[in-house]
C-alpha cells in the first residue's frame, strides 16, 4: 500500500502545517495560529521567510522592532485569548534569538503558550563557526538556543527536516495542555530549512485541536467537600487558571450559593466585575484590607487556579497557621504546595463537581455580610485616595481612579512591574470581565506597550487597550509605539512620570538603605532633566499631549478615545504617595550593617519570618 507524499522544504512544511492547524472559539472555528511576529536575518530569511511570504493571505506576517518585543506581544495575544489562540515569533540566530528569552521567560511564569522559532548553526558544521555562533569548547552542540531550555514547556532542535512530523504535534498538545501549558521552542538548523524531504500528505491534514478538561479524582473531591464543610470561615482565592478555564461565572455562583467570599490574585482580577456580591477584593501584598482581613481569619481556604506566588501569600504570612488550603488546579506541582489538599483538574468541571458533592451545605450567611462590609470600607479608602485634589503633583491613586473612571466597558488594562501594579491591582474597578492584565508573575518590564499592541490585535476593536507605564519603564522598550501605528492597532497609553524606579526606591528607603541609582536625581548624571515623552511618541507616529494637571489628563483622555491611532497622555506623577498595603513581602535584608536603618530593618523582617508558614 503506498501512502501519497508531498515533497517540500523543511521550512515550506513547518509553515504549511501549522496553517493547517485550528481551534473552536465560542463554537467557531478558526486558525489556532492567528500570526507571526517576526524579523528576519540570516537565520531565517532565504528558507522560512520564504515559505511565510507564500501563505500570508492565511498566515499573516507582522514585523516588529524587537525580538523580545514581539514575543511579548505574542503572550499578550495568548492571554486576550485566554489560550484559544495564538501567536508565532520567529527571528534569526545569535542576538535574536536571546532577545526572546526574556518573553519566553515571562511567558513561562504566567502559564501563557506561544510559539517561538529561531534559526540555528548548520547542522553539518561544515561552515563553522558561522556568524554569531558562541562556540563551547568541550561542546559542539551547544548554541544560544540552549537558554531557551530553562524557560520553556517544550524545546527541540531540528536537523533533520522529517523531525518536525513528531515535534510540531508536541510542540502544540504542550502548549494546549492547561497541566502544562506554557511557551514552546523549537530552533530551526539553517542548512536543514533548506533541505527538500516527501512527507506524508497526512501530516498536513487539517486539524482541530480542543483544550482538554481534566476531572478530578473522586476520593480528593470527597475529601475536598467534606473538609470544606468544617469550615467557619471558607475563602475562595480566585486565580488566572479560573479565567483561562473559563470558570468565571461558575465559580462566582458557587461562590454565591455556597456563601464564601472571593478574593483575586494578580492574574485572576478581572474574572468577575468589581462590583459582583461574592468579590471582596485582591489578596495580598498588593491586595486590599478587606480581602487581606477575610485571608487572616480564614480556616479553609479554596484556591482555584493559582500558583499562589509570594504576592499573593504575603510571602506566606497572610494566612492562619492551623488555616487549611483546598487546591483545585490541572497542574500537579501547583495544586500540592504547602500540603494543601490536591485536588488536581480543571476549574470549571471541579467546582461543578464539588458544588453537586456539598449537597445543601452554605457558610454562615453572616460571613458573606462581613466581606460585603469589609469591601465596602475598601471602596471608601480608595474613593478617599482616588479623589480629585488641587495638588500640584498627583498621585497614582488619582490618575488610576480618572482613567478607570473615563474608561469604556470593553477597554483593557494593561500594567506590569514597577509601581502601577500595585496601585491598579487595588484601585482598578474592572467594569467587564477580562478587561484587566497586570504581568506580574515575571514582573516584565517593558511587557506593556508590546501587550498592548498583542491586546489590540486580539480586541480586533472591541474596546481600545489602555496601558498604564511608568517613565522609567517607557524607556526601557517603547518601539511598539512604531510598531502598532505601522500596523493600524491603537492603544491609548498613560505615562506616569515620576522621575525613575520610584517604587524599588520605595522598598530601598523603607528597608534602610538611603534613595541610590533608582530615582534619576540620586544617579550618577551630569544633571537631570526631563524627557519629553510627546516628542518621542510623536517621532513614531503616534498623537500625543502632555497633561499638565488631572483636569488635562480627563480632557486627553477623552480625545484619545475619538483618535484613529496609538496614542499618548504623559503627566509628572509623586514619587513618593502609593496607596498603602497591609500584607508583608520577605526581601532580603543586610544582617549586619553600620547603619541604624538597616539594624531596624532587618529586625522587622525577622519579625515577618516568625509569621511565616513554612511547609505546613
């Protein structure tokens, strides 16, 4: 019996199998690779992009400016797409490609599936060494593409052209798996793109992948009911695994029906609106104090979907000792830490399960009361920071509360690293779910101007991504700016000038150490002076005004929504003013040192030691 083959390149078959590749999106199906990000070099530019400029009408091709920013786009797109679909970014060897390691980094800590492709060294050796290959001497087969190995789901390198009929399929069910779900990489030999093999004609045979649901062992989700009905004061810690499992409104009844609050992680917030009766807030270090009192007296607390990372936990401070943790997630090693009760599956089909397992059983319907009390002094804390003052130099609380306020519905936020997290993690009052991305996981600068151009390819218009930067991560990576005027996606982008790094300045002052190398004024400069963030945004096509008061960031903030581009809002914000948290975060602190700060900075951490849960 003879099989029908088609004879391509290496590179040719890649690309036509992944165009042959599809996903269901609300009951349609479409392309599961919407794209590629990608910039050419010698790696990639005779062979794969020769293959992707055939099928672009199928494929479309965007180039961006930076590597590294175009896969953080990529992740972005994932995430608006809540891992339905998603994005390539492909570049050339050397420089290139450790350009990406960084996003895949990002992408890696937040569970987030992209693709990446790079070029490599010949796998002949023939040429070699070729330019920008980094030799090891006691090892040939080494090259820059091994630290992509630390940061990735999936990792392989082709040099051979029939080895991509194995490792495209495993490349994708890693992805997809929400167990396993993250960034895979796959490096691409430049002589082995080129090379012509006769593969399988089945092997392009469209294919519709579906995102697999888990359910739980039933003695765990017997274990998990029956623990939960001891509970007096029960606490659902809402995390991202609840928006990527498309969990929102189940869990938001059951939190509802069975009477137990909810709080959100970073990468949870967003999965219910913030005014929903069950929410009562984040959690944590950036949390609130209603979400953070209701973690302190918990005694069983439901975690679903969340890695529980250190902000979340309050570095492990935040909750009882005796308090214990039910654990509902498709990730084995996420669902047992801290010897919590694993339930391992997905979120959606485990709580439904556990909800039918409760039988008639509720919390005490004064404990939803109390959230419900201690939410509503919260909004009253941030109505008093969020207020419109006189003040020459506004803080963040305010801007975050004016352009929450002038916001559409169906707008997305974006934020990551530096201060603004903390202040839209607790002043951002989500008005539609999955409206919010604050990156935090990787804590990424200069994620957000490339998620808001990935935010905005996703959107396709259904509400303009607003992103919120700081000055000092502005600089850092802002060619995205360029990148979405070139490509007609807009985003409207608030840049909160306040003179540099303020908030790891922040942590350096209160943990003793005087203001150093972080605001631009204790640097080593000539002298300091302002960027003019207009004139720069301008350069790259983008309209833009600077803001000299809140009252001139509310009038921008209306003409940015009727512009037909990328554009930008800058104003001089207080280096100093954050709205203040009540969780407590283990850093390192010198433990001796001649200065009087750090002695009594290193006291109060130890203080934060003694509170904490250590693998019980």
């Amino acid at each position: 019996m003879t099989h029908s083959t088609i004879r391509l390149t290496m590179a040719q078959a890649l690309v036509r199998y992944l165009c042959n590749q599809h996903t269901e999106i609300d009951g349609a199906r479409v392309p599961l690779f919407a794209g590629v990000f990608a910039i050419f070099g010698h790696g990639n530019v005779t062979c794969l992009s020769e293959a992707l400029e055939a099928v672009q009408d199928r494929l479309p091709t965007w180039r961006g400016q930076n590597e590294q920013s175009m896969a953080l786009a990529a992740v972005a797109y994932a995430k608006a797409k809540r891992r339905r679909q998603l994005m390539i970014a492909a570049t050339s060897i050397g420089p290139g490609a450790t350009n990406m390691v960084t996003a895949a980094g990002a992408a890696h800590a937040n569970r987030l599936p992209v693709l990446l492709l790079a070029g490599d060294t010949f796998a002949n050796r023939v040429p070699d060494p070729v330019l920008q290959q980094v030799e090891h001497f006691n090892d040939p087969s080494i090259t820059v593409n091994d630290s992509f190995k630390p940061v990735t789901r999936y990792w392989d390198r082709i040099t051979q052209p029939q080895q991509i009929i194995q490792s495209l399929p495993q490349a994708i069910a890693a992805m997809l798996d929400p167990a396993d779900c993250g960034p895979a990489f796959i490096g691409l030999a430049q002589d082995t793109q080129e090379i012509a093999f006769d593969y399988p004609a089945a092997f392009f045979e469209p294919t519709t992948w579906t995102i697999p649901r888990p359910r739980p062992d039933r003695r765990k989700l017997a274990e998990a009911a029956a623990l939960l009905k001891t509970a007096r004061a029960p606490l659902i810690i809402s995390g991202g695994g609840v928006r990527y499992s498309l969990a929102e409104e189940t869990v938001a009844q059951f939190a509802l029906d069975r009477g137990i609050p909810m709080v959100e992680t970073i990468a949870g917030k967003g999965a219910v609106t913030h005014d929903h009766p069950a929410h009562a807030g984040p959690v944590g270090i950036v949390g609130s104090t209603s979400g953070n009192a209701l973690a302190a007296e918990a005694d069983v607390i439901l975690a679903i979907g969340t890695r529980l990372q250190d902000f979340t936990t309050g570095s492990w401070t935040a909750f009882r000792q005796d308090a214990r943790f039910i654990s509902i997630n498709t990730a084995r090693f996420d669902a047992t830490k801290h010897r919590a009760l694993a339930v391992v599956g997905d979120a959606l089909e485990t709580v439904r399960e556990l909800d039918g397992a409760l039988g008639d059983w509720a919390a005490d319907t004064a404990l939803m009361a109390k959230a419900q009390a201690l939410f509503a002094d919260w909004n009253a804390t941030l109505d008093d920071y969020q207020q419109i003052t006189n003040a020459p130099v506004p803080t963040y609380a305010q801007v975050v509360g004016l352009v929450n306020r002038s916001a559409r519905p169906n707008d997305t936020l974006i934020a990551a690293a530096g201060g603004t997290p903390g202040e839209v993690t607790k002043g951002w009052r989500v008005k539609n779910p999955n409206t919010f991305d604050c990156e935090f996981g990787f804590s990424c600068m200069g994620y957000e101007l490339s998620a808001g151009w990935g935010h905005a390819m996703a959107k396709a218009g259904d509400g303009t991504p607003i992103v919120m930067v700081g000055d000092g991560t502005y600089m850092m990576m802002n060619s995205d700016i360029y990148s979405s005027v070139l490509t007609g996606h807009k985003m409207i982008i608030v840049v909160c000038d306040n003179g540099g790094y303020a908030v790891i300045n922040r942590l350096q002052e209160f943990k003793g150490v005087p203001g150093f190398n972080n605001l631009i004024k204790d640097c080593r400069v000539k002298q300091p002076f302002q960027i003019d963030f207009v004139k720069n945004a301008e350069s790259m096509g983008a309209l833009a005004r600077h803001c000299e008061s809140l009252a001139d960031l509310l009038a921008g903030l209306e003409w940015a929504q009727t512009t037909d581009r990328t554009t930008l809002l800058s104003i001089v914000t207080d280096a100093y003013s954050w709205v203040p948290g009540d969780a407590d975060w283990d850093v390192g602190v010198p433990e001796v040192s001649a200065r009087t700060a750090v002695n009594d900075a290193r006291a109060h951490q130890m203080e934060i030691r003694r509170k904490q849960r250590i693998g019980v």
